[in-house]
C-alpha cells in the first residue's frame, strides 16, 4: 500500500460502523504501519479516535515483541542482554538495544581498567563494587521496591536503582564480558550471583548485588534456606540459564503489575512468560 491508501485507511476508523472490520485490515499491515498511527494520533483532537489508535499501535507493538521474543527463544535463549532488552521493551518499545550495549561496554572499560593478570578473584570482585556500587553508585530500590521500572534494565541504568535481579544482571553482564567465571543463581526469594574460580582446590563463593555485591559463602546460602525452611535444593547453590534469569525478570515484572493492580499489564507479560516456559 502506498502511503496515500495507509492514511486513507486510518481515517476510517472514525466510522464506527466499519471501524473493526478496519482494524483488522490494520492490524493484518504489522508493526510498518505505526508511524502513520501515530501521526493520525497527533493530528486528532477526538479523544475516542485517539484511543482507538492507542489500543491499535499497542496492539502491534505487543504482536511484534511476542514474534521476537519466539525468535530468540529459538535461537537458544543464551544473549542475556538481548533477552532484558526484550522484556523491556514491553514498557518502552523505543528502547534501543545499542544504547543499552554501550552502557555495558562503559562499566566493563571502567573495570578492566583496574584489574589485573594476577589479582586473586576476591579482589576482582571488589574491582567491580568500586565500579559499580562506589562510582556508579547503583543500588537496591527499597523506597519503591514493587515498581515495574526496576525489572527495566534501562530504567535502572539511568537511575541506579533496581531490584536485586537487575542489579545482578548489570554486573553479570561486565563480569562476563571481562572473561570473569560469573553466574547467575536463581535464590527462593532473592536473586544472587556464582563466581566460580577457575584456581585448583579454590571454592565457589556468591554474590549479593542486592546488598552491594556483598561476598557471600555456601554455608550463608545453607543458612539463608533453612531461614526460609526450605530444604537444600541444587538449584540453590548452581549457575542457572540465561533464559532462566530473563523467566525470572518476566515474573518479576508480572509481580509488579499486580501489585500496582494493573491485571491486564500482568495478564500481557504472563502471555511472554509462555513463550519462554
């Protein structure tokens, strides 16, 4: 169609006889024809038509992350920056992926700037807090801890603030992009990662992000469970999946619409949750 008949169609929708056999037809163009609905939204004083076309572009939005999200289920589910940046763009469509590559790539130059050949992984690890949690001063959201913005991965690299599995993304991301043996692990309750070094005879050791990267012990993982009565689970202690921790980001945020009763917000994110599960 050119761009004369997609506008003509867009102005049919304020016919409310033929408007959902014109939505249809819309709805059946994809996610090209945003724009012109988005334009014939400014262009509009109609309050109903604008809605219209609200529900419209959300609509296609929401077909076409679900499609990407099937793509990158199938190719393995393993770019976890890509997987974030997915879900995130059910809040922001705009959001752009480089950008949130570029930031990644800022913290891990500002590590790797500290780090040495010979540095022992403790103190690897304290590199990365100063970055992260002193420079940066990234941090837990407590004041808001059920808002959606903290499962937004740009939301929270823009205000440094977020909920415990965001802040471990971050950080798992420059860690692993510094070649550092950094995993997530997926904690009842709270979200943690692994660092697995790779020194004969050295044990593993986690990470709470959560708590600004405070060092944590098996044995405080063992206390942690049985603190929630929980009898010990290999799960609780092993590196998780990418696809795992982009699952547990969607229930998250799934979480929070219901918190903020918004059922349909939650409702929608329950439908991407399917595509993964």
């Amino acid at each position: 169609m050119t761009n004369k008949e997609i506008k003509a169609l867009i102005s049919l929708l304020d016919d409310p006889e033929i408007a959902p056999q014109i939505q249809g037809e819309i709805q059946n163009l994809g996610e090209s024809i945003i724009p012109f609905l988005e334009e014939s939204w400014e262009e509009t004083l109609d309050a109903q038509q604008q809605q219209r076309l609200e529900d419209l572009i959300h609509h296609l939005q929401f077909e076409g992350l679900q499609q990407r999200l099937r793509v990158w289920r199938e190719a393995g589910g393993t770019d976890l920056l890509e997987g974030m940046w997915l879900l995130n763009t059910y809040q922001y469509p705009d959001a752009d992926l480089q950008a949130l590559n570029r930031a990644i790539e800022q913290l891990r130059f500002e590590v790797w700037t500290l780090l040495r050949p010979e540095m022992h992984p403790a103190d690897q690890v304290q590199a990365l807090n100063h970055v992260l949690f002193r420079a940066h001063k990234f941090a837990a959201n407590t004041q808001h801890f059920h808002s959606p913005a903290n499962s937004m991965l740009q939301r929270v690299i823009e205000t440094k603030r977020g909920n415990p599995l965001a802040l471990c993304v971050i950080y798992l991301l420059v860690a692993q992009r510094l070649h550092l043996p950094v995993f997530g692990v997926n904690l009842p309750n709270l979200f943690v990662l692994t660092f697995r070094p790779e020194l004969p005879g050295a044990e593993p050791f986690y990470i709470n992000c959560y708590n600004r990267g405070l060092v944590l012990s098996r044995t405080d993982i063992e206390h942690y469970i049985s603190q929630l009565n929980l009898s010990p689970n290999p799960i609780f202690f092993e590196p998780c999946e990418n696809i795992d921790i982009v699952r547990r980001a969607m229930r998250n945020l799934q979480l929070s619409f219901e918190k903020l009763q918004e059922p349909s917000k939650a409702a929608e994110v329950g439908v991407l949750l399917n595509i993964l599960e």
